[in-house]
C-alpha cells in the first residue's frame, strides 16, 4: 500500500486548498501522516517508510520537504500557492490518482548543490556565503577549471538553475531555465570590477576560499548552517551532486509569466 508524507505548518494545514486536499485523501482511502515543520521531531522523522513525500505551503515548506525526500530518497510533490519561483504547483493541475498508479515515472530529476562532499546537507536553491559585518567587505577568491579571481563583495550565492529565480535573481543574476543543469556564481554587492554573474555547466567544481579573520555566515537555501571567523584561511569546494531527488514539476519552462506579474505588480 502507498504511504504519504504531508509537510507542511500548523497554519497552512488551516487553508481551504489544504482542509480540500485531506478530504480527497480520506474519501480515497489513501494513506498518509502529517509532518508539521515547527514540531521538535520534524527532522528526526523514521526513515523508509513512505513512498511519496507532499508538502503543503510555499517554497520554503518545499525546501524542507526536498531536503526529506532527499535524505530517504523518495520523490516529492510540491503544491500551494508559491508567489515567485519554480518549486510549487497548483492544486488543480495535479491528479494524485494518476500520479500514484505512474510509479512516479514522469517525475523529473533534480540535483543540488553540495559543499565539500557532504551529501547529507544539500542545497536545492542556492549557497550563500555573506559578511557578518555592516562596515567591512569579504576577500574571496573563487577556482574553478584551475582558473583563479579574486573578489572584493558583501558575499557570494552559488545557485542551480532551479534557484536562479530566488536570491540569485534578487542579487542581479539570470534566470535560467530550469532544464539546464547549471551552477550560477552571483556577487553580492561587489566592490571589484566582476560580472554580474558566471553561469558554469553541470560538470564544475567551484573552490571558494575566505581569507583569513573574516567574520562571514554560510547559509544553504536561507538557512543558515554555520558561523566562520578563522584565524587561517577557509576554504569550502562546491559542485552539484552526482545523485538526484525525483520531484514533480508541471513543467521545465520558466514560468516568466508568472514570476514577472509578481515581481513587476
């Protein structure tokens, strides 16, 4: 029998489009557990036993949900009502029935971004290494192809193509289709002559190296997960993964009608 996974908040679970989707689910005999992202226990959930994990929400609920799905390989379907981005579908352009009896063959595939070969933590959207200081600019230099510059900024986002729409775009960086698997390396706010941005292919590795006794944050899709101050310097190599998490997307096209009424209204 088919088990899903619900993630989603206290608040979104309230929403009409939620309270409608649970009854479907209950008057189809399909079953699934509800995982609500603030509970203590969210990120301990038992591993291996659904077969399709659902959020509910925006695209932060989605993230965490891809993060899950990630951790116990199962594929994901995001629905709600996510205003700018590429991560949530609508309610009604998803037939939960036909999806399940697919075996969830027409998912698509994404890959993240990993920060030195950790696969545990990965990040779907972007990496963000940003100052902790107002007063003073990071000094970075970033590798790739055996190739060095050098970079005076506020920080740097490492973005997927399927980020790109995120804080990537807010910092002056492309959109990218999301059928391109990319890694787009974006200044924030640089001091240094640089360009707006440098898309590189699937196959890149980026080293990025934070000179010494600099205060800086590094943050995987707007979580932060460290605080660095170092009196050596730091250094943190980046690529996509060579693994994938099979997400449900309506489609590979950017939604530029959509992202641009919103940003532009």
């Amino acid at each position: 029998m088919v088990k899903l996974a619900i993630v989603s908040s206290k608040k979104y679970l309230k929403s009409k489009q939620a309270t409608e989707f649970v009854e479907y689910l209950d008057n189809q005999e399909i079953s699934y557990e509800k995982l609500i992202i603030e509970d203590p226990g969210f990120k301990n959930t038992p591993k291996n036993i659904f077969n399709l994990i659902i959020s509910i929400g925006g695209d932060g609920t989605a993230l965490k949900a891809m993060k899950l799905g990630w951790i116990n390989s199962v594929p994901v379907l995001n629905l709600g009502s996510g205003r700018v981005g590429y991560l949530v579908n609508s309610f009604e352009n998803i037939d939960i029935q036909k999806i399940i009896k697919s075996d969830f063959n027409n998912f698509k595939t994404r890959v993240p971004i990993i920060q030195n070969d950790h696969e545990e933590e990965p990040a779907f959207n972007e990496i963000v290494l940003i100052k902790n200081s107002p007063t003073r600019m990071l000094d970075i230099q970033i590798e790739t192809y055996e190739q060095k510059v050098t970079l005076r900024a506020d920080g740097i986002i490492i973005s997927t193509s399927m980020g790109s729409t995120a804080y990537n775009y807010s910092a002056g960086g492309p959109i990218v289709q999301t059928s391109v698997e990319s890694l787009i390396i974006t200044p924030i706010s640089p001091f240094t002559k640089f360009p707006r941005s440098i898309v590189l292919d699937k196959h890149s590795e980026i080293k990025i190296t934070v000179l010494k006794n600099q205060g800086f944050s590094v943050q995987f899709d707007g979580t932060e997960l460290q605080q660095c101050n170092e009196t050596k310097d730091l250094i943190f190599t980046y690529k996509l993964s060579g693994n994938h998490l099979k997400v449900l997307e309506e489609s590979n096209e950017p939604k530029l009608d959509h992202f641009l009424n919103q940003i532009l209204r």
